[in-house]
C-alpha cells in the first residue's frame, strides 16, 4: 500500500469512528419514550394540519362553484329587472293603440298617454344608468356627438350644436349611440 492509500484509509476509519461516537453522545441521555410521545404529537399535529388544508381546499372549491353558478345565473338573468321596468311601458303603449283606434279617438287624451308613457320610460331608463345626450347649444363632442350637417351661424360660436336631429344615449358614462347633431361654422368671408 502507498502512503496516500493509508492516509486516506485511516481518515475513513477515524470519520467511522466520530460518526459514532456522535451519535452515542445525541442518544445518550434522552428518553426513548419521550421521543415516542414527541413523535405522536407530532404526528397528531401533521394530520390536524393536514386535515385544515383539506378543509381549506375544499372551502375554495366551493367558492369557486358558488362564484361560477351566480355569474352565469347574472348572464342568463341580468336583464330580468329592466325587462320587467319596461313591461308598464309596452302595456301603456298598447292601451294607446287600442284608445286610438276606437271611433272619435282624443287626440289630446292620446297625446296625454304618450306623454305619460314617454316619462316611464325615461325613469325605467334611469334607474339603469340610461341617459340621453342631447347637447343643445353644448361644445361639438365628436366622443359624444355625429355631426350630420355644419350650417353658418353669425350668434354661434363654431363647433357649437345647434340642434339634436336624434338623442344620443350613455349607460353609466359609457356611450352606446352617439347625439345625431347640426353644428355651427363660422360665417364665410363675403369679401372675396
């Protein structure tokens, strides 16, 4: 044997013999019924713990489930509440064509029932956030407004609405058809 080989041999041999010389000195002195008892608690808390994950888990599962069946149940249903908003509204406007077709109909009774019906349907609307754009004498708002004619006006400044042809309507600030307008040009210069 050379002398690297019995170096490196008698260091396994003396790492041997610390190994277990620590590990008679950890065993020593401690109860192997304590360890048993210190293992069983640890093990009662390992499967409590264990039990409150799967607890968790399946918390969250049912959350889930819940949050998937009420957002599909918002789809199918969202609009139930305004549906029945505007079911007076198709009720009045029926009753109108029935008490407009009758003999000797009353124009200024049917125009009152229009009138009536107009404005439930106006607070139907804005009991959903539906409100109408209609900008007269307003800025040109081409987020807001569809310019369908320009006309010269000497007591408008340019880019003004001048009239509304059609209401333009928002939902909650979000537009969902823009005001048809006529808007204000500055008057052409005569002196050419």
């Amino acid at each position: 044997m050379t002398d690297t080989e019995n170096t490196v041999e008698n260091a396994t041999s003396e790492d041997k013999v610390i190994d277990q010389n620590q590990a008679g000195e950890s065993t020593e002195g401690v109860d192997i019924a304590d360890l048993q008892k210190r293992l069983a608690e640890a093990e009662v808390q390992a499967k409590e713990s264990e039990d409150k994950v799967l607890r968790a888990h399946a918390e969250m599962e049912n959350i889930r489930r819940r949050s998937e069946r009420e957002l599909e149940n918002a789809h199918k249903y969202g609009m139930e509440k305004f549906a029945t908003e505007l079911l007076p509204v198709i009720d009045s406007l029926e009753l109108g064509l029935i008490a407009a077709s009758a003999e000797g109909a009353d124009v200024d009774k049917l125009r009152e029932g229009m009138d009536l019906t107009v404005k439930m349907l106006v607070s139907a609307f804005e009991k959903f956030g539906i409100n109408p754009v209609h900008p007269i004498d307003e800025t040109f708002d081409p987020d807001f407004h569809q310019a369908m004619t320009m006309i010269e006006h000497p007591d408008k400044d340019p880019n003004t609405v001048l009239d509304v042809m059609q209401k333009g309507y928002t939902i909650k600030e979000r537009l969902i058809r823009p005001a048809m307008v006529v808007v204000s040009k500055a008057p052409a210069d005569d002196n050419g």
